[in-house]
C-alpha cells in the first residue's frame, strides 16, 4: 500500500484512508509518513520524521514509495508553493491539485506570500494559474499584489509590464483599475528602475484620480524629475508634499539645494535648508556644503560665516572646501576676525588650507592696511609644518569640528 507525507497540524482530517495522492515536492522537510493497509486501522500514523529525501520508506515490513497528498487548505497550499521550484509548472500543478478551489482573496495572499519572499516568477506564476482558473479574474488587489511582490524583489522591469497590461485590463474590466495601492507601489517601483517618464506619469495619472500618495510615493516622483532635469516640477511637487504634512528625504533637499547653488539662487537654497529644519529634518553636511555653495554665488559673507558657526556648534564635519568657500566670500568683505577664526580652527585640526585660499587671504590683508594679520595667518599655517609652495590638498579633505 502506498505511503504519503501530510502536514502534522492536519492529522485528523486523513482519518477517512485511503485517498488518491497527488505527486509534487517534498519540501519542506518536516512532514509525517501515513500508512494504510489492510491489517492496520484506516489512518494510522506513524510518527517518524522522514525528512523528505529517500524515495522509499519503510514499517512494519513493508516498502512504501512516497508521495505528497493534494493540498487541501490555504496552509497546504502555501507550503506547496513554497516547495515548488519556479519557472518549471510546479506552482501550476500544486494549485490545479488542490482539493479545494481557491478564490480572489487566496491567490492574493499566495502572490503577497511570494513577494514578501522576494519570488517574483512565483507570484507570476501563481496569477498566471489564477487567469486560467474558471470562475475567477484577476482585479485591482491581485494586479497590485504582483506588482509589490516585483518591487520587492528588484524587478522593476516586470513590475512596470504588469502596470501596462493592468491598464489594458482596465479599459474592459472596472475591477482592475488601479488603485492607491498600486500607484504607490508602480510609481516605486518604476522609479528605482530606472523609469522616470513612467513614472511621473503614473504620479500624474494617481493626482488626477484623486488619490492619496504617501511620502514614499512623492519622494519617488521628486527623485524622478530630479534625475528628468524637470526642476519645476519637483518644486511643485515638494510644496505639495509639505502642504500634505509630508517630509522628503534628506538626499531630495541637499540635491534641490544642489541645484539652487549652481543657478546662484541662494534665497530658494537657503529657504530649502530652513524648511527642512522647520519640519524636523535634520541636515548633514552636503546641505551645509551645498547652501555654502549658494551663499558664495550669492557673495552672502556673513550667513556663510553663521553657517560655518552652527556647523561647529551641531558637531557636524565640515570638508576643507567648505572652509574655503567661506575665507572667498569673507576676505573682500573685510572680515578678518572671522577669517581668523576660521584659519585658527583649521590650524588646531591639523588640516591643509590650499595655497590658493592662503594667498588670497594674505593678499586681500595686505591691501586692506592689515600687514599684521596677513604676517599672523602666514605664521599660523606655517606652524603647521606644511610647505605652502607643495600644499595641492585635495578640497574633498574632511575636518571634524571636534577632532
């Protein structure tokens, strides 16, 4: 008589032996040998853990070939699919095995199961089954559950060719229009592969249907016009962001102060730095690097000098370029206590000023009538022990305020 593997939790539902059994994986490993014959007791188990390698068990003097009972609950069923390999019709064969039938909300949960498991030829497979299936359609949550469980594992290209045949779906059938779920996970998961017209369009498509993003969804969009060169529109995005209670990332406002600095813009870079602070943000040190930047273009001495002291009071490491940057807009200002302050710091973290910056300090002193700081700042670097005439530091140099 033959032998067959069942799940232990699901012992009691076997106790009408003998079954047909149906043939797919034996993984996972933990599953119970059953045996019938006609000298024992229909369904009698033995409790011996067989592990699922050999072919052939053996009790009670007799050999049994093992196979695998159809699936027979949703718990079955996911352990089916979970053993199947892909891309071979083994997930197929687990569900058209399976003894009960499977509706909407199952496959949904087995296409969730597989992209938390980042099984994204699973979760295809298994709505694949699902559209062959009688009497059940795909729709909105099973399209968007595919698309996650694409996201999710890195197949950005698949989630974006599953987005486009849900759209063609969409036009006959109400059932598979998208929802917000779904335009939050496309617009995701085509941002991160690289897809930036898809999309802006989708974020455009999901504002005209009136649903909600969330913060995931507009820093994507943002991300998006970033890498498109369509600043405007990451602008407009981001005020709708904020009207919205949201707050981007720290990377989409150094990258908008970025591109603020390079446009000598340094009243929308320096609103970008305060309003990220206002909401909770906190900066790093390529905001600060980046509002530096503006504030030079804009030839703002003091802010740059008040930027330079809240980096040293908030313990954040200041690049020697930034200092630089500082010492070009303060020396034609006339700001010689601060640029002498700033050159102290430089001098006690034992840090490199390029003989660029040096001698434009020391020639803006000297022709402003201020012989003695100019001989005060050659001596300071000086006793640095760095030769001036060879200093061709690298501006990227790192100088921690506290070192």
């Amino acid at each position: 008589m033959y032998g067959h593997y069942v799940v232990p939790t699901q012992q009691s539902v076997f106790a009408g032996f003998p079954c047909q059994p149906v043939s797919f994986p034996t993984r996972p490993e933990e599953y119970y040998y059953v045996r019938a014959h006609s000298t024992h007791s229909p369904g009698r188990i033995s409790r011996r853990n067989i592990g699922g390698h050999s072919s052939w068990g053996s009790g009670v003097g007799y050999n049994y070939p093992k196979t695998v009972l159809a699936p027979f609950d949703m718990d079955t069923l996911k352990a089916a699919i979970q053993a199947a390999r892909p891309d071979c019709g083994e997930v197929r064969k687990a569900i058209e095995s399976s003894t009960f039938k499977p509706r909407e909300r199952a496959f949904t949960r087995l296409i969730n199961m597989c992209g938390r498991q980042k099984e994204s030829r699973k979760a295809l497979e298994v709505f694949e089954t699902m559209r062959d299936y009688r009497g059940v359609r795909p729709n909105t949550y099973t399209y968007s559950a595919l698309i996650s469980a694409c996201s999710n594992a890195g197949d950005w290209d698949l989630a974006v060719d599953i987005f486009h045949r849900m759209k063609v779906a969409a036009a006959s059938d109400p059932r598979c229009r998208p929802n917000q779920v779904t335009y939050n996970a496309i617009i995701s998961a085509s941002e991160r592969g690289g897809h930036y017209d898809v999309c802006l369009a989708c974020f455009r498509d999901m504002i005209s249907s009136d649903a909600c993003p969330d913060s995931v969804t507009y820093c994507s969009a943002i991300n998006a016009c970033q890498k498109l060169g369509n600043w405007e529109e990451a602008e407009r995005i981001l005020s709708i962001m904020h009207s919205h209670r949201f707050v981007a990332s720290v990377g989409i406002y150094s990258t908008m102060i970025d591109y603020y600095a390079t446009h000598s813009s340094w009243e929308a870079a320096l609103d970008v730095f305060l309003t990220m602070q206002m909401l909770g943000q906190s900066v790093d040190a390529r905001c600060c690097h980046g509002l530096m930047l503006a504030l030079e273009a804009g030839q703002q001495p003091d802010m740059a000098f008040q930027l330079i002291e809240a980096m040293w009071a908030n313990d954040i490491s200041i690049e020697t370029s930034i200092y630089v940057a500082a010492l070009r807009i303060m020396a034609p200002a006339a700001m010689w206590e601060q640029v002498l302050q700033i050159v102290t710091k430089l001098h006690e973290r034992g840090s490199r000023v390029p003989l660029e910056a040096v001698s434009l300090l020391i020639t803006s002193m000297k022709s402003a009538g201020k012989a003695d700081l100019a001989l005060q700042v050659e001596s300071i670097v000086k006793q640095s022990g760095v030769d001036l005439q060879l200093d061709e530091a690298s501006p990227k140099e790192t100088v921690h305020p506290n070192e």
